[in-house]
C-alpha cells in the first residue's frame, strides 16, 4: 500500500514518533523504492526471505469453460463435488445486458 500513496502519511506519522522505538515491515513482495524508504526508517534490520518450494503459477491451473447462462448452477456444482477438488475461485460474469447489434 506505500506504493499506492500512502508513503506521505506514512512519512508523517513517523516524523511524530521517537527516535527509540520498534519497527516492523512485513512484504510479501518489497519493491526497490520501498526498500529504500523502510532502509532510511529502520536501525539494524533483519531481513527474513522464505523461498517457495515451487513457483507459484507452478501450483495454479487456470481453466476458462464456455458454459450457457442457464447451465451455470449445475456446472459449477459438478466442478465442486468433483473427487480430489482442491478449493478455489470461481469466476461467474454476469450476463451483458447490453444490446447487441
């Protein structure tokens, strides 16, 4: 969220508090300007960096099913209660309701 501009406040709340004080960053990701922001606000970090045992999009499968608005329901349904199904996400647009040429 400090790259979609909250740096500012950020910025100003820290000038507000002590110099002594506990500072914790946690990213999933760190892009370099907030690198270089959390380096002028943090004394002696440490940084923990966990490597995934597999790329993530390794352990995605993404599938796109053409399915009439009608059948939706019972596809999903037959997707869910498929054996060895993990839980994921189901996207379902709602049908256009503009006019067609």
């Amino acid at each position: 969220m400090l790259d979609m501009g909250f740096l500012p406040d950020v910025r100003y709340i820290i000038s507000k508090l002590p110099e002594r004080r506990q500072t914790l960053l946690f990213s999933a990701t760190i892009p370099e300007t907030i690198e270089r922001f959390a380096a002028t606000i943090l004394h002696d970090p440490v940084r923990l960096r966990i490597a995934p045992v597999r790329e993530t999009t390794e352990l995605i499968e993404h599938s796109v099913f053409f399915v009439p608005q009608k059948q939706k329901d019972a596809t999903i349904g037959q997707f869910a209660e498929e054996p060895g199904q993990s839980p994921g996400r189901w996207f379902l647009p709602a049908p256009s309701t503009e006019p067609t040429a």
